[in-house]
C-alpha cells in the first residue's frame, strides 16, 4: 500500500541532535581525559544521548552550612584540568 505524503507537512526537526564531542565535553566542563576517551569511542561526533549515557563525571558537591573537617580529604583525589573541569581518577588510574 503506498500513501502520498505532502512535503509541508513533514516536520524539518530532526530526532536527534548530533554533538561534536569537542563541544559537548567544552559545553559540559569535562576534561581532556574524558574527551578523549569519548573520541576514542565514538569518533568525532555522536548523539546526545550516547555522550550523556557515557560520560563520567565527577558529582559536583553542595555547599552545607555546618563546617566540614577537609584535611582528611587527599588534595590528589580530584584534579583540575586546563579548561577547569574536574576530573576524578578512574579505577583504570593506577599508581604511575
């Protein structure tokens, strides 16, 4: 069965937004680590599903009004990239 369908009244929206993962990772303070292991999954670019079901982020604390003892926090755990994204080790981050 075939069905005429009128050009106007197709939507010009696409389904799904397609992401360079240079921006998304710019966009979403992610580091340089996490972009390219994006890349290396991915390409170049990729849906905005796929880049929001894989990338790892570090959780973004809240402040609380009581003080909070941090120097049993190591200063190594969380590092600041050049862009100030926060990134996290990863158990694939061994000593050396």
């Amino acid at each position: 069965m075939v069905e005429r369908v009128e050009g106007e009244k197709l939507s010009k929206q696409t389904a799904t937004k397609v992401w360079s993962i240079r921006e998304f990772c710019r966009r979403q303070r992610l580091c340089q680590e996490e972009e390219r292991r994006l890349t290396q999954i991915f390409g170049g670019f990729a849906t905005s599903s796929e880049l929001l079901h894989n990338a790892k982020r570090t959780p973004r604390w809240r402040y609380i009004s009581h003080s909070i003892d941090l120097s049993d926090i190591p200063e190594a755990d969380i590092s600041v990239d050049q862009r100030g994204g926060l990134c996290a080790p990863t158990a694939d981050d061994g000593p050396g």
